[in-house]
C-alpha cells in the first residue's frame, strides 16, 4: 500500500500491521501496546484497536485512513477512533476519514451506524446501486433477496459475490453440456452477463471484469451514498504498479502452451500500457 501512495505523490504518515491469528508468543508479545489484559479475544481485540488508533493519532493530527481490516476487527477499530476523536472533532471523519476495503452494510449494523458515519468504502457493489445505481439487474437482485428472506434484509457486496459465481457457473454447465470440470471451464471463457454490479465477462485469464464503487456510510440507516460508479473493468491478474509483476498478463486460454498463469506481454504492447 506504501509503495502504491508513493506513487500517486500522497506522503504516507505510518502504516501498521495488526496480528490476527494470534498465537501465544504473539499474546506475550501483547504486553508491549497494554499494561494487563485478560486472555480473551474480545480483549486481545480492543487492545489491538488501541495500538492502531493511538498510531493514527500520533501519526498526524489529520489524514486520510486505509483500512484493510475486517470480520470482528472492524468495531473495536472503529469504536475505538469514535470515541478517542470526538473531543477533537464533533465529527470523527472530518479529521480522520477512513477507507475501508472489507466494510458492507451488515458490518455497520454490527459496529453501530453513528461510530462509522461518514467513512467510506471501496466494493463493486453496494445495496444502494439497487435505488441510485440505474441498474434493472441490482433491484432485482435485492427485490427477488428480500422476498425470500424479508423486507428489511441487508443485502451485501458478498451476497452479490455469491450469486455472480452461481450464476456464471450455470450458464457454463449450460453451455458445456456437462458438469466435467474441463469442459465448464473451458465454456466459462467469454461468458458475460448483466450483473448487479454490472455488466461483467470472463477473460482469457479466467478472471471476471469487475466494477468500481465508492461510498460513505449514513447515519440515518448504514447505508452507503454512492460518490462514485464505474462501469466494469477488464481485469488485471497481475499489478501493473509492482516491478516484478509489471508487463505480465494471464491467458489460459492460448492454445499454444506459452502463456498460461504468467507471461510477458510483447514490448511494442507493454510500451503502450505502460509507457508515459
């Protein structure tokens, strides 16, 4: 992430890594960021989320966040920052907006609306594309979702995710005549379809294009306002910002046995993408 920030001229304050799968010396090692704790996850958590927001604060006294956390790290994290940063600021995100990566609608209902409004998040879908997105494909998703499981149910990029994946595989069997793992994939390629997110294909690499959207929580009913919307992208397997990736592309579907997981696009192409 430091090295990406760099590149684009944004002058990096600090960057941690939290532990996750904490093993014993990892809880030993605890000691360092608390004075006591109890061996208990909830504990090990919020002293997890001290460190980070105390580093936040120490770093700059303003600056925008990314945050790759997720699942049960999310609302102490977030908890932590609301209630150490509201005496600096009626409004939390107005000094310390953070991006999240990992963040959906039924994680602020599980973290509290009123500790993450005004943050944003980065996904290829949210449930609000289904009212604000133009997209026929996102109301019916979420129309058909909530008549199974009730009206008031919160439909994530997951969800989405899930469904996407169902169908594409169907359509594959479909076209296959077959449930052969060879001839599904093979039938895959080139399989496009009008998405919640989108309108997305699989590539010769056997990734899918995905969408981009940006959106900040409300407070009034967690959900996202959507502050921006693309359209999807093709994909690219492997990072064009990182020099040992840079200039190689994915094609499992060459025939002729040279490409396949990772080969190097022809000069006159990589000077083209990638040239100033």
């Amino acid at each position: 992430m430091e090295r990406f920030m760099t590149i684009y001229g944004i002058a990096v304050a600090g960057e941690l890594i939290l532990p996750t799968n904490l093993t014993a010396a990892d809880v030993a090692g605890m000691s360092r960021y608390v004075s006591a704790f109890v061996i208990l996850k909830p504990v090990l958590f919020f002293a997890a989320a001290d460190q980070a927001v105390t580093a936040i604060l120490s770093a700059s006294t303003n600056g925008f966040v990314f945050n790759s956390l997720q699942g049960a790290f999310l609302a102490p994290f977030f908890q932590r920052l609301y209630n150490r940063t509201r005496a600096l600021s009626p409004e939390t995100p107005s000094l310390y907006p953070v991006m999240s990566f990992r963040l959906s609608e039924l994680d602020v209902q599980t973290i509290g609306a009123p500790y993450v409004a005004g943050h944003f998040a980065a996904a290829a879908w949210f449930q609000s594309a289904a009212t604000t997105g133009n997209s026929p494909a996102a109301a019916a998703f979420v129309s058909a979702y909530r008549a199974r499981y009730g009206a008031t149910a919160l439909v994530t990029y997951e969800m989405q995710n899930a469904f996407v994946a169902t169908e594409l595989w169907l359509r594959a069997v479909r076209q296959a005549r077959s449930f052969a793992d060879a001839a599904v994939r093979q039938a895959m390629f080139g399989l496009a379809f009008a998405a919640p997110e989108g309108n997305i294909a699989i590539a010769a690499s056997q990734y899918a294009s995905k969408a981009l959207r940006i959106g900040r929580v409300r407070a009034s009913d967690g959900q996202f306002d959507l502050l921006l919307q693309s359209l999807p992208k093709p994909p690219q397997p492997w990072n064009q910002l990182l020099m040992q990736t840079q200039g190689y592309g994915c094609d499992w579907q060459d025939t002729s046995g040279t490409r396949g997981e990772k080969y190097q696009f022809p000069a006159v192409s990589t000077t083209m993408q990638f040239g100033a």
